[in-house]
C-alpha cells in the first residue's frame, strides 16, 4: 500500500512539474511576441526601471491584479513613456499598450486582468530615451478568458459606459496623485458562454482610453479582451491647479477572439471630474 501510494505520488508530482515546467517555456515571447512588437530592440530584462507585481497563484482567474511599479521620477528630460503589457499563454497575449507623459509624475500603474492558463507575465517599458527594460513575473491560473459571463448581462449592459473616478486624499498641488478610474463594461472576450442561452458570445471589449487632465493627456491605452470586466485603472497626475479629470473610452466587437482583422467600432464614452481641492 505505502509502494503504491508512494508511486502515484511520484507519478503526480512529475506530471504537475512538466505542466508547470512546459507553462514557463519562453517560447513564444521569443519567437514570436518580441519579434512582432519590438523587432530589432534591444530588451533589458530587470526590475531597475520598472516592477511588476502578481499573485503567484491567482484567486480567480478572470480577475488577476497586477501593479506597475516605477522606480525612476518622470521628468521632461527622462521619462516612461510606454508600458506594454503581454500574457504569454493567453489565447490573445496582448493585454494593453499604455502611454504616458512626465505629467504623470509618476509611472505606476494597476489593473486587473484575464490569466486563460500558467503563463508569464510581462511589462515592458519604453523610455522616452529609446531604451527598453522589462519585468515578468510567473503567473499560475487557468480559464480566465473563458470564465463565464454570468447570468445578469442585460443588466451589466445596461450600465455599459457607466464610469467614476476616485482621486487620493492626500491631494497635494504639484505632486504626484494617486487617481482611480472605474468602468462598467462586460468586456466580453468571444470565449464566453451565455449562462441562459447557452452560446459562445462574440467579443466585445473596451479597445482605447483616452484620460486627460485640463485637456493635457495623462494616460492613454490601447487594450483589448485580457482586460477584465468592468475595468479599472490607478495611475498617478499632477495636478498643478484645480480643473477637470476626464475619461474618454470606445469598444469594439470582432468576429474571432483571436483575430483583429475583422472588428467593428462600437460607441464613445465620457466622463468628467471636477477637481476643487
């Protein structure tokens, strides 16, 4: 009994070891990935520049939080100016393209996302210099991207377009602000099953975000189906006098989930916040 035991023990642990081992295969961030969005460039990989933060294992995997963490100031002379930010494994690895400017003052960024299987993780920055420096971290979850939509989607779309920011107490003018915006939106990923129809839904998704702060852009992203539903994003302005946050947003809705050759613009989306400290 203690043989056999012991045996399938082993069996187990091997077999869990090659599925995690095969999950960190690099692969594709190599052969494909890196070639098709950063060609030619040269990647330094290191949490100098920027850090990326996950769970280890994800508590649901529709809803993974992730943090962005800069470790230089953004000034006018050296900045980040670009965050890329990829899920390996996923069955669209692009997560989102997010640009900023020196008056963010900072280039922190979080969000949570979709994790479909064991995958790394990755960020990359852009310097405004040329340089290029990246953070991963490996990531366990399975079946984000087809998690199910649940049963209130009248409902969810109903409220689509819906937003509302949250902007830190410790507002100070001329320092870096710590704002939040939420978003209601299904962000439907094309893998989903309707729980009362029972079909597979086509994908409609939140695919740029446009967030300007006294009509100066702060963040602007490009994003598409590893973003959760409902989204929200914190990021950092500098308010230099008291004035207006806006968010502008669109979505999209494409025949496959894996493939943007054949999409639909969908509607605009805004939202304004007084800032009156």
């Amino acid at each position: 009994m203690t043989l056999r035991y012991s045996l399938l023990t082993f069996i187990t642990f091997f077999a869990l070891s090659h599925t995690i081992m095969a999950a960190q295969d690099e692969s594709k961030w190599n052969t494909q990935l890196k070639k098709n969005y950063f060609s030619g460039k040269n990647i330094q990989e290191s949490n100098d520049v920027i850090e990326l933060k996950t769970p280890y294992r994800a508590e649901d995997p529709a809803l993974v939080p992730i943090k962005i963490i800069s470790k230089i100031k953004q000034t006018k002379e050296k900045y980040i100016k670009k965050i890329t930010v990829f899920v390996d494994k996923n069955p669209y690895p692009f997560v989102g393209e997010f640009e900023l400017t020196p008056e963010t003052g900072k280039a922190d960024l979080a969000m949570r996302i979709r994790v479909n299987t064991y995958s790394y993780i990755r960020a990359i920055a852009e310097m405004n210099t040329g340089e290029f420096h990246m953070s991963k971290q490996f990531v366990k979850a399975s079946g984000g991207c087809s998690a199910p939509i649940g049963a209130d989607l009248d409902t969810a779309m109903k409220r689509l377009g819906k937003m509302k920011f949250k902007v830190g107490k410790d507002l100070t003018m001329g320092k870096p602000t710590l704002a939040q915006i939420l978003i209601s939106h299904p962000n439907i990923t094309g893998m989903q099953m309707d729980q009362v129809t029972r079909f597979i839904k086509k994908s409609h998704f939140m695919d740029k975000l446009t967030i300007t702060f006294n009509d100066k852009p702060v963040l602007t992203a490009k994003t598409d189906i590893a973003i959760s539903a409902d989204p929200n994003f914190r990021f950092y302005f500098i308010p230099q006098t008291e004035g207006v946050l806006k968010a502008e947003f669109s979505d999209t809705s494409c025949e496959t989930p894996t493939s943007r050759k054949a999409c639909k613009s969908g509607k605009n989306y805004s939202q304004s916040y007084t800032l009156a400290p």
